[in-house]
C-alpha cells in the first residue's frame, strides 16, 4: 500500500489512499501510537483493497513528543478538522469512524454529536485506564449513536473488561457486533490476524 502523505489543516500529518467507490474511512490511532502503527496500516491495506477510500491521521502531540489531552478535548477538535477533509474528497459516499483504542473512544464522542457518520469499527474500546485508581467513564453518550457498531476485544483486555462492554452496549439503540479474540488491548500476541479478519468481513458485509 502506497498513501499519498497530506497536510491537513493545523499541520496535522496525514495518508490517504484507496478510492471510494464504497465508502471513505477515518482511522484513528491509539494514544500511544501513530497514523503508522501496524495494526492501523494492515487494516487501511485490508480495506482499500475492498474499495474504500482511507485516511490515517497524527494527533498533533506525536510531532511534539506530547500527550493527549485531557479527555481528548484538543484532539476532538483535530479529528473534526480531518473529518471536514475526508468529507469534501469523499462526498456522497458512506462515511466510516474507525479507531483504536483512544482513537475508538475520540469516534464515539465524534459520532455523538453528528448525524451523518455510516458507521463505527471500534479496536479496543477504552472503557478505563490501568491504574487502578482510574475512575470509570461516562458513556452515556453512546445512546446518540445512530449507525451501526463493531467493537472488537480482547479476551484478556484489562481496559476493557467484558463485563463492563456489555453493560456500554446495552446503550446502544443502533445495530452493533461484537467479538472477542485472542490477547490484549493490542491483541498480542496472537489475536491480531483474527481481529483484522473480522473487521474486514464487517466491512465487506455492512457497506
């Protein structure tokens, strides 16, 4: 796969690629990781050659070395921006949120508040942090979701125990899917050719 590197609004690093002759998808990246991170590039390869457009993206703070806000603030402002881009180069077609982890919980928040996101492929939902310490999260705002879901977990996944999942989901009033596999939050060690599986034959199904 060969993305074309883009600037985008806010010198926000960017690679598109892929035509959208069934759709565009945003993908983004955990709070650890980058628009480059293995698991994001086999799934935008995955998906281009299924026909949809893809674009991986930087949160601002990776060229800085930083880290994410707090509650993501700065970098929902960000994903809009790169959501208005996606938009004018793919308009018309079925517009889909995918991220991974905290870039899972960024799409969700964005897709509270629009009306027009097709869809939403969750890797790793962060329902909590790691320490044990860590407050567990409001998200009621899943209720507002009108498109339909794919959450993706790992079966040993400490920030998203399974228990506490099915609780989030059962707010869901849109159609959703939902598996387990294999591993961690980052399905390691051997979940991961599994997890993209499944998010492509979702894909390959729903749009």
């Amino acid at each position: 796969m060969t993305d074309k590197r883009i600037k985008i609004e806010g010198c926000l690093d960017a690679g598109i690629g892929g035509t959208a002759k069934r759709g565009s998808v945003l993908l983004s990246a955990g709070a650890g990781g980058d628009m480059d991170t293995p698991l994001l590039f086999k799934t935008a390869t995955q998906l281009q050659n299924l026909g949809f457009l893809t674009l991986r993206w930087n949160y601002s703070y990776v060229a800085r070395k930083g880290v994410a806000s707090s509650g993501g603030k700065r970098e929902i402002k960000e994903m809009e921006s790169v959501l208005n881009y996606l938009r004018t180069v793919a308009s018309g077609k079925p517009l889909i949120l995918l991220g991974k982890s905290f870039g899972a919980r960024l799409s969700t928040y964005i897709g509270a508040s629009n009306d027009n996101i097709d869809g939403y492929a969750l890797y790793g939902l962060p329902l909590q942090g790691l320490s044990p310490q860590s407050k567990r999260r409001d998200w009621s705002h899943m209720s507002k979701l009108k498109a339909p879901v794919i959450f993706i977990t790992g079966a040993k996944d400490r920030l998203c125990p399974l228990s506490e999942l099915t609780e989030v989901q059962e707010l869901l009033k849109a159609p959703y899917s939902s598996f387990v596999v294999e591993g961690d939050h980052s399905y390691k060690p051997h979940g991961e050719n599994e997890a993209l599986k499944l998010m492509s034959h979702w894909f390959d199904k729903t749009f």
